[in-house]
C-alpha cells in the first residue's frame, strides 16, 4: 500500500509578522481544514508552539488523527531549511535561532520541515500551480519585501547555509540608492516591493505637479492599493508608477535569467495581481535587456495559487517530502 493512502494528508504552517495560518492539505492541494492565530501574541517561542498544537491537534483528530499525517511544513520569515530554524527574523517576536520545526515534531511525533516563506511559495507552485511539471522557474514574491525561490534541475535552490535565493536584497541602484531594512542602499526591494511603490508615489507626488486621485490620499496613507486603484481608474500619474515598477523589476528579471535559464519565471503576491499594468512594463524591460541568447525562452507567469491558501499550501508542499520520525 502506498504511503499517500494510509497517510493522504501533510500539514502547512505559515509563520507571518502578524498572523499564523495553518491548515490540513490532501494530495490534490485542497485545504480540508484551516485555522489561525495572531503570532505577535506570543512573547515566549514556547507558548507560541503550544497554541498551534492546541489549536491544530482537534483539526487533526477530526481527519483521522496524527497517523494520517505524512508531514508538517513550516515557511517561515529566515527559515533554514538544513536546520529547521528560524534565525534572527526582524519581524518575529523571537529573537535569536530558534528549532521550531524540533519543537513541532517534539509536541506532535510527526516529521517536520521548515524553510522560509518565499521558497515554501515556489515548492506550492512547482507541486500544485502554475509551475506543475518545471524544473528550472524562479518564483518572485512582491508583498510587504520581495522573496524569491529558485528552482534548478526539480529542487529548491539552497546554497551551503540554506539561506540561498535573496534576489530581493541584490543592489539594482547605484546612486543614491533607497536605503533597505537590511541596512543597504538600493536593493530591488525598496523599489519593487509594496511598500516601494508607495515610496515611489510619494516620491512621483512631490516630483511632479500634474492632477492625480493620489493626491486626495494623505502621503504617509498611500498604499500599493491606491495606486492600483488609480491607474484602473485611468489616472496617469498611477500608471505611471507602475511602468517605472515594471520597468526596474524588468531590467533586475533580465538579470536573474542570465543565472539559471528558468523555463519561466513566476510572480507572486499582492503587486502580481496588478495584471497588465505590471506585466507589460516588466515584459518589455525584460525583451529589451536580457541576453540574446535568452531572448523569448522564458515564459512570465502569474501565480495560479490564492493568495489566502498559497503560503499554507506552499508550506505543506514540503510535507510530503518527510521521512518518519525515527
């Protein structure tokens, strides 16, 4: 009997700044049961493990019980996937290196793998999106930062330390580069991110002198919303943010082809869903400066997961890849 029938689910957990989802997922990517719970809340790593358990062990009981669970994944801000820790994550209550997949494993007796969130994105495309059946893709996550997961040859881009794949943090203005919360200046995150786009609304508002909706927005308010919102509603200004986006975002995808030829590249996250008005300014920056030899071999894609499952199905992904507990 094969192991997906006698244990046909894995566990997802996904560990974000303000809330923990976690959820049980079949072999097909459904999501048979969901749950959540504010992560902040929890001052102590300890107390924090022990309110997942309690708030996952009846969800697990109710699908058959542990030994219907194949593994557990956790994604993770700076998660190490060799040694399922997370370590030093700025926008975690934790401090320092933490065992959470340990703790996990220890408390529930079923395997456990962790690894950070952008790569946990890339793992759920490859198994249950629009990455099915690729083994060269990079997965670029636009949300509050920018992540990336890199696929080469079917497996997940590592590096020696398990932190590999900080395409976010490459510097891509010289300058008078932004400064980034990572204690550089012009990384493709402070220009690409959410959060960057609203740093350049505020930058375009006062630059420039035009009428624009954003204008009725107090500066510091703006959000990547608005100016979404703004450019559907055909206001120049907005649209123009978001060529100026596409267009850096474009030059730097240009860039990452020349380092693993992925078959295609796909985009993640809140900014993705900007459609055409992200798309086609990327697009062209990407025609216009990759290398010739490059030139129309990788597909931009969008992201086929919701938003609201992608990160706990991403995490769970990593589950069904787990040996027993010894």
């Amino acid at each position: 009997m094969n192991s997906t029938m006698e244990k046909p689910y894995v566990v997802g957990i996904d560990i974000g700044g303000t809330n923990t989802v976690f959820g049980i997922v079949d072999a097909r990517g459904t999501i048979v049961a969901t749950s959540s719970i504010k992560t902040g809340a929890y001052a102590d790593v300890n107390d924090y493990v022990d309110e997942v358990c309690k708030h996952l062990l009846p969800l697990i009981i109710a699908n058959g019980g542990v030994e219907r669970i194949k593994g557990i994944g956790i994604g993770a801000p700076n998660g190490n996937y060799y040694s399922g820790t997370i370590e030093f994550a700025p926008n975690l209550p934790w401090k320092g290196v933490i065992p959470l997949a340990n703790m996990f494993e220890e408390r529930l007796g079923i395997p456990t793998a962790l690894t950070n969130d952008a790569n946990a994105a890339a793992i759920g495309e490859m198994t249950y999106g629009a990455a099915r059946g690729m083994k060269d893709f990079i997965m670029i996550t636009l949300g509050t930062g920018v992540g990336s997961g890199i696929v080469v040859n079917g497996q997940m881009v590592y590096g020696h330390d398990g932190f590999a794949g900080e395409l976010g943090h490459t510097i891509i203005r010289r300058e008078n580069g932004r400064v980034c919360g990572c204690g550089r200046r012009g990384c493709l995150e402070t220009y690409c991110s959410a959060t960057g786009v609203a740093r350049t609304a505020r930058e375009f508002l006062t630059a420039r002198t035009e009428p624009s909706l954003l204008r009725s927005i107090p500066a510091e308010n703006i959000t990547s919303k608005d100016v979404y919102d703004a450019a559907v509603k055909g206001d120049k200004l907005a649209q123009d943010i978001f060529e100026f986006t596409g267009t850096l975002l474009g030059e730097a995808l240009a860039d990452f082809i020349a380092f693993s030829s992925p078959e295609a590249i796909v985009l993640f996250g809140g900014l993705a869903k900007s459609g055409d008005y992200i798309i086609k300014p990327v697009q062209k920056a990407i025609d216009e400066n990759v290398l010739n030899i490059y030139k129309g071999k990788t597909k931009l894609l969008i992201s086929e997961l919701k938003d609201a499952d992608a990160a706990v199905l991403g995490a769970s992904a990593l589950g069904w890849e787990l040996k027993e507990v010894k």
